[in-house]
C-alpha cells in the first residue's frame, strides 16, 4: 500500500502488490485465541489474501461458516482461490458492515487493519453489532484487545 501525505490509501493496491502481501504473508495464529470451535459462524474484517481466514474455516469445519472482507479487490481475487462451501471472500470496508444482520458471527476479527482504516471508532462500533451476544471479538495491532460481546 503507497502512503500519499502521511495517509495510507486503499485505492493504490494493484495486482503485484496483492501477490507480495500473499507470498510476504504467514500463519498468523499458532493457537486459537478466538477459542472457535465446529460449527462457529466467523467474520475476518481485512482478510487480505485469506490465509488467516483460511485458518479459521478449517478450525471452524464443515458445519460452520467464514466470511472474509477486504476493501482492496486483487487481494479478494487471491483471497477466492481459497473459497470452498463454507469459506467465502467479499470485497467490503470495515466501516460499513450492513450487508450483515446483526448478531450474525460468534466470532469477529480484526487482525492488523486499523492501520489503514482512517474511521478507526465507526468500525469499533459496527463491529459489536455483527457478533452474537457472548460472541468472540479480537482486534490484533500494535496493541492487542479481545474480549467477550455483550448483549
């Protein structure tokens, strides 16, 4: 991603900078901090490329559900290489997550995307209103938050 003035812009991704955020990606998650389990229904806001949501759809398996969203298309391009039935890819910006009901995830996660979402607060507050009472909710930065939803 360029930074013009000081502001990182999520217009100037191309097809050669989302093919070197996937091979620079790894594995994020050693361990399950989200706590998910078989049948959990997960949005990753910021998925990128895909490989942590990637992660969690295997965690979650056959009976649950993951939803990736990012705001930048040739990352969701690399990102629906990985789709299957219970993983899928939208292009979407974290400040604006209407399209889902409210209380539909029992886990929602951020991992390292504040960073180049300017309405950083009207992102914290839609998030909430997405994850079920009691759900799981992670924003991973240069500081680290989780905490449990609560109704």
């Amino acid at each position: 991603m360029s930074q013009l003035g000081g502001v990182i812009s999520l217009a100037k991704d191309t097809p050669v900078l989302a093919h070197a955020y996937e091979q620079a990606g790894v594995l994020q998650f050693h361990h399950d901090p989200l706590a998910l389990k078989a049948g959990d229904h997960v949005l990753d806001i910021g998925a990128g490329t895909g490989r942590l949501t990637e992660f969690a759809a295997g965690l979650v398996g056959p009976t649950g559900r993951v939803i990736g969203i990012d705001p930048l298309e040739y990352r969701i391009e690399i990102a629906r290489l990985r789709q299957s039935k219970t993983l899928t890819f939208e292009t979407g910006r974290a400040e604006d997550l209407s399209r889902f009901g409210a209380g539909t995830f029992d886990a929602v996660y951020l991992n390292s995307v504040l960073h180049g979402a300017v309405p950083a607060l009207r992102i914290c507050a839609q998030t909430p209103r997405s994850g079920k009472p009691a759900g799981a909710f992670r924003l991973t930065s240069s500081h680290t938050c989780s905490s449990r939803l609560s109704t």
